[in-house]
C-alpha cells in the first residue's frame, strides 16, 4: 500500500524506513532541498556546520534501525568516540567533565564532592534501572491507555522510577553538591521543563549518556543523517526535496492524498506527518473541522524552549574549549524559571558550546576551529515583538565575555564566518512550533499516553511521526519514533 511521509526529519526517515521493510511503497516529501531537518548541514568556505543536534547518544538506537533493514549501521556511518563528554562551567570557576571511563569520571567529579564513589555507584546503579525499566516498558511500545501503561509496572518498579519526585530531588539522593545536580539536571532545558518540576525518572538522560558514551559521525551528524538517507533510498524509498506538502487532503473523515506547493494532488490514503503536531493540524490540516477537539487540546500542550543557534568558522585553534561545553549561571533556578515562564533574555543565560572540528577536523579548513553555539530562550509567544537583530548581537556579546571570563581565546574579530538562527528562523525554516527546539515538553502529563497520540482518532489514514509525538525529543526518541508509527500503521491498517 503506497504512503506519503510529508517531512524527511530523522523521524520520518525512520518511519519510511520502517514502512518500507513492512512492505509498504513509501514516498517522502521534504519541503527543504536536504532531508535531516533539525539536523541539517550549512556549508561556507570550507566550514561545515550541523545545524541542530550536536550529542549524539544511545547508538544502539541507529544500530538497530539499520539491522531491521537488513543492513550494518558501520557500513553507512562511522561514529567517533568523544571523550571526555560534556564539560560543565560555572562562573566561580567550578569545572567539571563528565566521561565514560568511572575512573576517570570519578576523578573528575571528586573535586567538587569529596567521596563522591559511593553516592556516585549508586546513582549509576539507581538511574541504570530505571533507563532498563523505561526502554523495555514505557518507551518502546505504543500504549494509549494511562491505566495499561502503568499497569505494565509492578509497585515496585514504579517507585524505583521517581515519577513522582522532581529530577533535582532524585539527584538530591546521590550527590551533595549542587554543582553535580545542576549540571545532571540541566539536561531538563532539553525537555522542555526544570529539573524541579521534571519528573526523577529523567535521571536516564546523564545515565544514558555516562553509559553509552557520546559520539561524533564522520561527516557531523550529518554524517549519520547521509547514512540513514541512503539506506532509505537503498530500500526502496523515494524521497523527494524541495517538494513543500500545503495540504493533506481530507473528505468523508479520511486522508484523501498530499497537495504540493503549486497545487498538484497526489492519492493517498495513508499519510504520516513528520511535522510538528500543532502545525500538522492547524496548518496543513487546516479546513477539517473533526480536528478541532485536537487542536484545542494542542494549544494546551506546553512546548520546549525556543533556541538561538550561532555558528562560527574560526581561523585556526580555539584555546579553551573541548568538544561539549555548558556554560551554567550562578543564578540557576531563576534561569530555569525565565526560560520556561519569562518574557526576555533569561538571566545568567546558560548556554551549550560544541566544537564538533575538535573530534573531526575535516569539518573546518586546515587548521581552523567549528564553534557552535545554543543558546534556549522563551518561546515565540512569550517573547513578544522583539528586535532580533537586537537581542541577538546582545546575546553574542555576553556569550563571548562570558567565554573569555573561562580563559577562551575567541573574540568577535577572530570570527570569519557567521550564521544564525532565531526562534523564527528555525519556526520558519523547519516548521517548527514557536521556534521550540525539542517539540513537546516532557512533563509528567506529556509523556507516554498523556503525549499527543502518533494517529489521528477522528481521522482515518493520517499518522504522525517525530519529536512532538511519542515517545519524545531527540534523536534517538525520533528514530524510535518513526518505529512505533510504522507498528501503529501496520497494526491498524494492516
Ligand atoms: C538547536 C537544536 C539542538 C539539538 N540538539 C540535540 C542533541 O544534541 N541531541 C539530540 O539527540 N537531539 C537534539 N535536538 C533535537 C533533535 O534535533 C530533534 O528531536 C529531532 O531532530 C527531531 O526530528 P523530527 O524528525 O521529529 O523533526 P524535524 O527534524 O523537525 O523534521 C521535520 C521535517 O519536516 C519538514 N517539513 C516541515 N514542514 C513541511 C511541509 N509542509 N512539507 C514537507 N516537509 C515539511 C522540515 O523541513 C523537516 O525536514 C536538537 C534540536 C535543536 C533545534
């Protein structure tokens, strides 16, 4: 049976991929001239920037998208490893780098908490529990009913989630420094929620990464992007670019086909969309009046941050700065709370540096130095009729002073290409909703089937895929995204 994907994110490549290997014939519309999405390339003389994601996690995920197609993720992508992990930074001058090595972790972290080995074992023990009992009963399964969800717990297993517990409590259990909570609790920016209101079970995402280590694809992560793309095509998936989905045709309470931009209908009468949930609705879904309910329920739905993302070729080394750094403020709570409920520029401004050329040097001219920096701020809505220009340049000028505080040698001359995206840019360029740069928040009441559900009950033939439907944000999430979907379609449609 012939499906439209209309998005070529990794998401819904992983959907075309899977649906191809189910039998399906699958044609892929991306609206941009490069699949990947968020996860897309810029290239300037010689520089080559990955747009979005820069932590690449989990590999098994990728491993075994490419072994439920027949083939060997090595054979498509090559990952480097990247150690030590992610560097964190205070402006009174604590430092920390995580890793995957114990030792070496453990050295790292004793300074900033003496005795930290036992806290430390247990945490690993604790968080490596709860990330087993997530991916083999929460995360991997398409489940929309709260009641079967949690049924699939016994009491036992549910408590040793922490789902009632903030992230930064749960923390609060294995490590007496605020310095180790704050850094393994800012991973909540991602999710769109502080790590005092987040749910504990999120301790996965620093066990996950501790644990399978992070990586870098030759190439970027567009290199993986490349990977996954061939694949598709290798199968048997047409993908199509620069072809922009304005409509999924609907009639009779069922999806009819696809309207490209400039006007043609293709049939259809299964369409997945990788684009953003609300969008998908309100957008291209537009006229079908059976989705109100969904829609009303989407403008409920609390989204991640929006992001402002700069990318600098640097003419030769840059001193003081590894491959991931987070640049964390004093006044942290209250940065948490600007971002999530503020109008402007959250104060102390934490901020994430990624110097992928450190890893891959091919990405920059000899020599030279890939800087790329992210930099969440409030949503769209929030922050109102802003000059970007403006906060922008602000933006970059606390950025730099902020990184010359830590001793980095990287001032605003040395900058020989730049490129930026606001909140709007990446609302404009992507789709995205509000600028948000995960999707869907990951709130207590937005995970598993509290999240918008990957098909449409009042619609017949009309699926979605991707980081603002479940299981979550993230690479890894989107890939087994596009999986659940596939199921779901093969279940429901046969
Ligand atoms: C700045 C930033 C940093 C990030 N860092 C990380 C990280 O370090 N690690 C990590 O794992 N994740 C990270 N993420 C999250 C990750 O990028 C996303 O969760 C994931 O890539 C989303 O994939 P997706 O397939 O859901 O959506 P998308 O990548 O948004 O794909 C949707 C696709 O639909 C296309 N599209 C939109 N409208 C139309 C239309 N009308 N017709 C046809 N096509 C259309 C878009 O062009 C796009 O290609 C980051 C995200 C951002 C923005």
């Amino acid at each position: 049976m012939p499906v439209a994907v209309a998005g070529g994110g990794l998401g819904g490549l992983s959907a075309a991929i899977h649906l191809r290997v189910a039998g399906y014939s699958v044609r892929v519309y991306e609206a941009n001239t490069r699949v990947g999405g968020r996860a897309n390339r810029i290239e300037t003389d010689g520089f080559r920037f990955d747009t979005g994601p820069s932590l690449l996690n989990y590999p098994w995920v990728f491993d075994e998208l490419f072994r439920a197609a027949g083939a060997r993720l090595e054979d498509y992508v090559e990952l480097l490893p990247v150690e030590p992990g992610v560097a964190f930074q205070w402006p009174n001058g604590t430092r920390f780098a995580l890793s995957s090595d114990l030792a070496a972790l453990a050295a790292s972290l004793e300074p900033v908490e003496r005795d930290v080995a036992p806290g430390l074992m247990r945490f690993l023990s604790d968080a490596g529990a709860k990330y087993d009992l997530a991916f083999a009963k929460l995360v991997s399964r398409n489940v929309d009913n709260p009641l079967v969800w949690f049924a699939s717990l016994r009491m036992r297993e549910l408590k040793r989630l922490s789902v009632w517990r903030s992230l930064y409590g749960e923390l609060g259990r294995f490590f007496r420094s605020r310095h180790i909570r704050e850094a393994f609790g800012s991973y909540g920016m991602y999710l769109g929620g502080s790590p005092f209101e987040l749910p504990g079970v999120f301790s996965i995402l620093p066990y996950g990464e501790l644990a399978y280590g992070l990586w870098l694809p030759r190439g970027g992560i567009y290199g993986l992007v490349e990977g996954v793309e061939r694949l598709a095509r290798d199968l048997g998936v047409e993908i199509l670019t620069g072809a922009r989905v304005e409509r999924i045709e609907t009639g009779g309470g069922a999806v009819k086909g696809v309207r490209r931009a400039g006007g043609d209908v293709d049939a259809f009468s299964l369409v997945v969309s990788n684009v953003d949930v609300p969008v998908t609705d309100a957008q291209l879904l537009g006229h079908e009046r059976l989705l109100d309910r969904r829609r009303r329920k989407n403008a409920r739905v609390r989204m991640t941050p929006g992001v402002l993302t700069f990318y600098w070729g640097v003419r030769g080394a840059v001193r003081g700065l590894g491959h991931h750094t987070i640049f964390l403020p004093e006044e942290y709570r209250a940065a948490f709370r600007d971002l999530i409920r503020g109008t402007g520029i959250p104060r102390g401004l934490p901020f994430y540096v990624s110097v992928a050329s450190a890893t891959d040097p091919t990405l920059a001219p000899a020599g030279g130095t890939t800087v790329f920096v992210l930099v969440p701020v409030p949503l769209l809505h929030r922050m109102g009729d802003v000059d970007w220009e403006q906060v922008t340049a602000e933006i970059k000028a606390r950025v730099l002073e902020r990184l010359g505080r830590h001793g980095c040698d990287l001032t605003a001359d040395r900058i020989a290409v730049e490129h930026v995206y606001t909140p709007r840019d990446w609302r404009d360029r992507f789709g995205l909703h509000e600028g948000s740069g995960f999707g869907a928040a990951h709130t207590l009441f937005q995970v598993g089937p509290f999240r918008a559900r990957n098909y449409a009950r009042e619609l017949r033939g009309m699926y979605y895929t991707g980081a603002s439907t479940t299981p979550g944000t993230g690479m890894p999430m989107v890939i087994l995204s596009g999986k659940l979907t596939a199921e779901r379609i093969v279940a429901r449609e046969g």
